[in-house]
C-alpha cells in the first residue's frame, strides 16, 4: 500500500476519537484522507466491530472512493466497502464500511435515529457545506446526545476553518494533515476576458497541449458549456487518436464518467471538461495542467417568488484553490487561470453554504418527519434562513406534509407531519414531485408520474434551433416514449443521451413507488389519454403555479405573481395551465415549462381549498353596487355570478364605501342642504358645540348621520331621493336649530325693505351682496353670531357688478363713497345718486318714491 500523507495523523486520530465522541480532522487535497482514514479505523477497538458511515457530497465521489478502498483490500464493491446513494445501492452482508450521498444518510437516520450497528459516522469535504451535510451533522448530534453517547463523529475537510466546526461538536480535538501538493505554477491572464468563455478556453486547450506535457483539466460553470467547448475543440482538429475529450458532469451515464477520471491509454492525452464535481474527493489520474475559468453555477432559492434560479458566479477563494491543488497533486504542474492578478485579489474567500441559498421546503420536510418542529431545537453551524424556512413550511402545508398551526413568526413551530408527508419523505424526492406520484397512483397515473417527475428532474432535453422550444410539457412525454416524434413537424431535436438518462431515473422510480414500468406497452390512444392528465398531475406539485390567462393574453398564478410566455406557444391561448418551471427574473416570469389544465379539473380535485366569495362592491363604471359571488383559488377567480340574496347591512355598507370613494358630491346636495350645511359650519367656527359638517368629518361619520336614510338603496340614482336638508337639521338638537335662526339667518332685511340672502359658503367671512342704493341710510355694518361676526358686503352697481367690498359700512360712507358716487353717477346719470348716503332714502329702484 502506498504510504500517504494522512498516515503521519493517524495516531492522534486513534487517540482522539478513543477518548472523545466526535473530532475534526483538516488535510489538504491528495492527502489521502477520504480513501486511508476509514479503512485505518475498522479495527479501532471503540468501533466494536460495528460500520462506518462516511458521507460524500457527490454520487461520482461517493463511487470512486468505495472502488478505491475496495481495491486497495484486493476486493469487490460490496463486500468490505460499499456503497450508496440515489436510487443505487452496492452493500452487502459483511460490508463494514458504507460511503453515502444525497439524502441516503438522512433515510438511515430517520428508518434508525439511534443508528444501531453503526460507530462512526464521517462527513467527508465538509469545506463544501451541501445541505444534506448540515443536515446530517444536525441529526446526527442530537442522536448522540439523545440515543447514542457512544457514537462518534468525525468532520473532514481540506479547507474548512476548523474552530466553528470544533466548537459545534462540543469542543472536539482537532487533528491536522500537512499533505503533500507538488509545486503549482500559476498564471493569469494579462487583460481582462472578453467575450464568450468557451472561446478563451478552447484557445487555453490548444496552448497547453501545444506548449506543455500531460493530461488537462478544465473547470467550466455547467454542462452546456461544456458542449459547447468540446465541439470547438472538434471544429480545431484537437480530437483524435492522439488526445481524447471527456466531459465530467454528475448528469452524464457511469460509464462516461468513469473513462473521465481513469487513466489515459498510453501515447493518448486526455482533457477533462469538468464542471466543479471535480474540485474534490476525485483524483482525475494523470491531469498535470489545470484551465480555470473561474466561474461555476449556483442554485439561488427566492423566497419571494417560491422559485430557485442558476446562477453563474465567480468562484471562491478556496474552490480557486482547489482547483489549482488539482494540478499538483501526482507531480510538479501548471494551473492557467483565466482571470488577471487584479481580480484575484477581489475573489470572495468562501462560497456560501447551501442551506442560506437553497429552497428549503425537502430539509422542512425531514425535520417534520424527525419530530422537530422548531429548526432552533438542533445545533447548527449556520441555521435555515427564516424568510425561506417560513416559505418552505407555507409550501408543506398546501401540499398536505404538515399540518396546519404552528407558532407564527419566520422560524417558529411548525405542524406535524401528516401520513402523506412521512410518504412524501420516505421517498427522497423533492416534496413537490413526491406529491405529485402519490396523488397520481390512485388515479391509475402513478406510471405517467415517475416518467414526468425523471423528466422535471433533469435538464430539458429538447433543443430548437435559434429559440427556445415549446414550453408544452406533453411534447417530452411524447418523446420519451417516441424518440424522433420532433423532428421538423415541431421544430425541436431530441438530446438522446439526456433521453437515455430520464429514462433509466423514471424507471427506477418506478420501482421504488411500486409502479409497473409499461412504456411503450401502451397503445398510442390509451399513451396520450394519459399523456393529457399531464397538466392534472402538475397541479399536485405545484398549486401555487396554477396560472388562469388573462384577456392581454398574460397569466396570473395562484399565488399572486403574473407570468407570460417569451414568445408565441402554443399553450399561449390555454385558459388554465400549470408552470412547472419559470425563469424568476423581473417582476414578472417567463414560463419555460407547463401544461394545461381544466376548470373542472382544478374543481374537482382542489374542492377542499376553493373559497366560495361574497363580494359586495360599489362598482364605479355603473355608479351602482353590485353583488357577486365568486369561487377563488388563491389569487384566481374560477367563476362568478349575482348574488341575489345579499344582507342589506352589506349592501348599505357597500353603498357607503362607495360615498366615500366618489366623495360627497354624489350626493343631491339641493341649495337648501347646502345652505343649511354652510350655516351650521359657520356656527361650529365661531362658538362651542357645534357638529362639525367639513367633507373630512362628514365622510368619517357617514355610516351614523346617513347610514339609517340609505337602507334599500344601491346606486347613485336611488341617492337623489334623500332630503339631505333633513338630515342635516335632524343632526341639530332643538335648541341648536333656534340659535341657528338668530345667529346665522338665511337673509337679512335690508334698509330697502327688501329680504337679502347672506351666502355663508366661506364661514370666516359671510357675504351680503347688496345695490349700493339699498344701503342708504344704514349707518354700520350688520353683524351675525349674536354680533361676533360683521358682514362682508359686496355693494353693487345698478347692473349688479361689485363697485366696493367692505366689513365697516361708516368707514365706507365717510371716505369712499364719494368717489364711487362719481363714478356711477356718469355711469348711471338717472340713478339716484345723494349727497349724504347717511340720509338719504334707501331703494331699489332707479331713484325712491316720494
């Protein structure tokens, strides 16, 4: 056996997990650590003879590791060393040691919390922070705790700062790897890229293979560009006996990635088009040059909008790190990185763990089934969001996992979990898509649902040519049943490898939820009766993306957010559909997936959560109330109708609403209410005790002074038969409406002998509008309000127009009577013009009677 840098440690390992429960051991890439520590520790006399459980955050690790352990013990997988992960499992009666991925740790955790048969338990390449690690770091100390002193725990990373971590598992020992990395050159580049990636790349490829020795390693966001790189390494002649390409990304079949990572034939380079699956764990024989790009793809979960987006970001300090380890690890190499010395310096140290970016409803729901309903009763080193946890309770409620109830707040109790929520769980599947089946296999469907749920799970596997394809989710259940039913008549390619891959998933699926695997069995009538339940069975998984069209030929989903197509579909026209995916960007999606649905489908099977409405609303277009009922599921109004049999209260409070939005002018404000009204706002301004009768006050106390006069009413028209003037004066206690008279009467007489109105619409300053002449004779000013409040007199001339305005009728007479009487005496020379207005006989004639 080789000997490894690991093996220097290996002593204080033994001695720290002997003498305590949980320890984290930190060694750089090519240490050894992942391969040496659990073999080093079967025979640790704590162990007892029980297993190790060592969990990988990657299927291809998980495998690689548990073939390399096995062969170094001159064995097969699945006798000493096994393995399992999704949907795969390859362990056996004497198998001590088990390397895990994904959510299996969390099964065995929840089918056993006490762990029985097992010692130790490993979270290997912790530094990468997946969720299903915090997680199972969690449950696995509170099984310790409760169930299990005895069973150890042991954290390794290669880059993880270890005091947290040493500090969570109760100040455990912490043991550290020197390694062993060979010398890494590094260069960047000079400018700054522009353009395309796979372009600078595919120039880097051929430069190293061109100037340097030994096999490559490029590190590339995502599989597209992955395709996208390998066919322009094609197009340069790069691909021949010579020198291989190997794509390596978790989607592509065992066998690929296995001829990725294996050595090259003699006499043949390889370049390794990787995605950030090969950061860690993998030993990629034979790579001496490594080619950043220095990007990688994220999942961001929007608790806002219920949807996870790929994002494509810079990379880290650390992954640039361990990408760059890469080069070194079985000799002296060089590692291009595709960015210059300035913008390294600017690279984030860490990447954030998932559990702060992920969509949290799959970890809800296995913290339902372990019986706790608050995430603050575990120790974690980051704990779940609680904006997202929230979202992702609200989302195991609707889809029945939880019950309702529950502490509100972001983070507090959750409902238990319900029957189908611990079949939701027990399937390790995303608790949408696990819905989504069990509701299927009642209705006969549950086949059709495996195949649906393999395809959602995995990358479209329709290409078009210059566009997007059609969103219609049918169109790949057909081609999964028919590969080449595209082709021109629909305008899309089918990626068959992806095909092949969705096939083998939904099969295995199938298995695990007991289904018949019958496609292809089926006759091509009986294949698309089922084929147009598609949208029914989205429904089950997401009910909160049920979308009804609107008339501008734009969605509204059930939750309240719009969604639309990018172009013309040919569900554009559906009334109902179901968005299975959507791209989250702006205030409105773009749906990239869905099918349709029907009215009567959604009615039938979302009877319990439809919400039978009575609306009663002032209608503005009709100036009427109107009296609806309506059927709603959540945002969409599936039907409406009148509502015959509304309780009058209702109405008369709709009407009122509707007063007050249209304001008091609707109203049949006649000149005496409006003079009645002005009177007493006068009064109210001038003393105590008085209503307040301003618009503001009127419309605040609208149901007590005009509520009793509306009753069977419900338009504008039915409005104009109330006695406003009545209704005011019924508001005035009976001594108020004597006062009124005397301190604000409607007119006053004046020296003519003539009844004059008084117009009371500005309260501070009540206006006498008067011909001059019939003033004569009155020497002050009258007053109001029991002699507070002197007139405004408008003095007229004989045609009625404004010739003096002024609250002191003497100061008048004395100082400027006599130039307005010039005045009108050559306007008016028949008129009565004196001398002496004090003595002189009032009129409203041309001159007075004698």
């Amino acid at each position: 056996m080789t000997t490894l840098p690991i093996e220097a440690s290996l002593p204080a390992l033994r001695e720290a997990l002997a003498n305590r429960t949980s320890a984290v051991l930190v060694a750089p890439p090519g240490a050894g650590k992942t391969t040496r520590i659990p073999l080093a520790l079967l025979d640790a006399p704590w162990l007892a003879g029980r297993r190790i459980v060592m969990l990988e955050p990657r299927r291809l690790a998980a495998r690689a590791a548990a073939r390399h352990m096995a062969a170094t013990l001159g064995e097969a997988v699945g006798e000493t060393v096994g393995f399992r992960v999704r949907l795969e499992t390859r362990v056996g009666p004497r198998t001590r040691v088990e390397v895990v991925t994904e959510g299996v740790l969390t099964r065995m955790l929840q089918t056993d919390p006490a762990l029985e048969g097992v010692g130790l338990v490993i979270f290997d390449e912790f530094h990468e922070r997946s969720l299903a690690a915090d997680l199972g770091l969690a449950l696995c100390q509170q099984s310790q705790e409760l169930l299990r002193e005895d069973l150890r725990i042991l954290v390794m990373s290669a880059t993880v700062d270890a005091a947290p971590i040493a500090a969570l598992l109760g100040d455990g020992p912490v043991i550290a790897s020197e390694g062993r990395l060979y010398p890494v050159e590094t260069r960047y580049l000079e400018r700054r890229a522009e353009g395309p990636i796979e372009a600078l790349v595919a120039r880097m490829v051929r430069e190293a293979l061109t100037k340097e020795e030994g096999d490559i390693l490029v590190f590339l966001p995502g599989a597209r560009e992955i395709g996208r790189v390998a066919a322009r390494l094609a197009e340069m002649g790069l691909e021949g006996e010579s020198t291989r390409l190997c794509p390596l990304h978790g989607s592509l079949p065992l066998d690929a990635q296995d001829r990725a990572i294996a050595p090259s034939p003699a006499g043949v380079r390889k370049v390794v088009l990787a995605t950030s699956i090969a950061e860690t764990s993998l030993t990629v024989e034979g790579v001496r040059l490594v080619i950043d790009s220095g990007l990688m793809r994220v999942p961001r979960f929007s608790p806002r909008t219920a949807m996870t987006r790929l994002e494509t970001i810079p990379v880290s300090r650390a992954s640039a790190d361990q990408r760059r380890g890469r080069a070194g690890r079985l000799g002296p190499g060089i590692c291009y990185r595709l960015w210059t010395q300035p913008e390294d310096l600017r690279l984030a140290p860490q990447g954030n763990p998932e559990i702060l970016e992920a969509d949290l409803a799959p970890l809800a729901l296995e913290l339902a089934a372990w019986g706790v309903s608050d995430p603050g009763e575990l120790r974690w080193l980051d704990g779940p969001p609680g904006a997202a946890f929230a979202q992702a309770r609200a989302l195991l409620r609707q889809l029945g996992a939880i019950e309702a109830g529950g502490a509100p707040g972001a983070t507090g109790a959750m409902g238990a979990i319900t029957p189908q929520g611990r079949r939701m769980a027990e399937a390790g599947l995303h608790p949408r898509l696990a819905r989504m089946i069990l509701e299927a296999i009642p209705l006969g469907l549950g086949d059709l649902a495996c195949e649906l749920a393999a395809i959602l799970s995995e990358r479209d596997f329709l290409r078009a040519q210059g566009m997007a394809p059609d969103a219609d989710l049918r169109l790949r259940l057909e081609a999964m049943a028919s590969p080449d039913c595209g082709g021109g008549a629909y305008g899309f390619a089918v990626d068959q490898a992806a095909r092949r891959r969705i096939l083998a998933e939904a099969k295995a699926l199938k298995k695990v939820f007991g289904q018949k695997d019958v496609q292809g069995k089926r006759s091509p009538a009986s294949r698309g009766a089922d084929i147009d339940a598609c949208g029914r069975l989205l429904s089950f998984a997401y009910p909160d993306r049920i979308g009804q069209r609107r008339p501008d030929g734009r969605f509204l989903l059930r939750n309240g957010r719009g969604a639309s197509f990018g172009g013309h579909q040919s569900l554009g026209a559906s009334p109902y559909l179901v968005a299975a995916d959507l791209d989250d960007q702006g205030t409105e999606s773009r749906i990239l997936l869905a099918a349709p649905v029907s009215l009567e489908e959604l009615e039938r099977h979302f009877q319990g959560e439809i919400e039978t409405e009575e609306r009663v609303i002032w209608e503005r277009a009709g100036q009427a109330v109107r009296a609806q009922q309506r059927k709603r599921l959540g945002a969409l109004v599936l039907r409406e109708g009148r509502l015959t049999d509304a309780a009058p209260e209702v109405i008369r409070a709709a009407l009122l609403s509707g007063i007050r939005e249209e304001g008091l002018a609707i109203l049949p404000w006649t000149k005496a209410a409006e003079q009645l009204r002005q009177r007493i706002r006068f009064m109210a301004r001038w003393e105590p005790g008085w209503p307040d009768l301003s618009d503001g006050a009127l419309l605040a106390r609208l149901d007590d002074w005009l509520g009793p006069s509306v009753d069977g009413m419900k338009s504008r028209e039915d409005l104009q038969q109330i006695d406003l003037a009545g209704i005011l004066e019924w508001m005035l206690p009976w001594e108020k409406r004597r006062e009124l008279d005397d301190g604000a009467p409607t007119h006053i007489v004046v020296p003519s002998g003539r009844r004059a109105p008084i117009d009371y619409g500005e309260p501070d300053a009540p206006v006498l509008a008067v011909r001059l002449q019939e003033m004569f004779g009155l020497h002050d000013t009258p007053r109001l309000c029991h002699g507070r409040v002197p007139l405004t007199i408008h003095l007229l001339s004989p045609a009625q127009r404004p010739v003096q305005i002024t609250r002191d009728l003497a100061s008048f007479w004395r100082e400027g009577y006599f130039a307005v009487r010039k005045d009108l005496k050559g306007r008016y020379p028949k008129h009565y013009w004196p001398e002496d207005p004090t003595a002189a006989i009032p009129t409203s004639r041309v001159r007075p009677e004698r």
